[in-house]
C-alpha cells in the first residue's frame, strides 16, 4: 500500500476480518481512519482503540445511512469500499 499520511480515509464495513486490517494498515502507514461497522461494538471500539480510528455505528446495506455517513465524513482522500 502507498504512503497514507496526513490522507484521510473511510472503508465501509472495516470491524472485522479484510475490513479490519486495512485499517489497521492504513493507520499503521499515517492516514486519518474512519470506518463503519454494524455487528458488534465490542470489536469495533477495541479496533479504534487500537489505531486511533473513528468507529461509525452504521449498515452499510442501509443507502441513507451510508450516504449520511459519507455526507458527514467532510472531504475523504480514499475510499476502500470496493476491496470486500
């Protein structure tokens, strides 16, 4: 993965499994990590505990939670929605 400091990031669904290591690598590699999660808070809080990350409560099958996420995020340098 390219360098991601100062870049801010949000992966959709990152509380676990794939999700979840990109960002911890993100963060590991600089970058301003938010992600979304919808199944359990305990792994979630424990992950952004862990990087630094922001944890946002939201279901990523849900189109107005997501886009109200996104809306809120501000500008975002990466999106890795893509990679589940």
């Amino acid at each position: 993965m390219a360098e991601f400091s100062g870049k801010k990031v949000l992966v959709i669904g990152g509380s676990r499994g794939i999700g979840a290591a990109i960002v911890r690598r993100l963060a590991r590699d600089g970058a301003s990590v938010s992600f979304t999660w919808a199944g359990s808070r305990t792994k979630s809080d424990e992950l952004a505990r862990q990087t630094g990350a922001e944890a946002i409560q939201a279901d990523a099958t849900n189109r107005s939670e997501m886009l109200s996420v996104i809306q809120n995020a501000g500008s975002i340098d990466a999106d890795f929605s893509h990679l589940r």
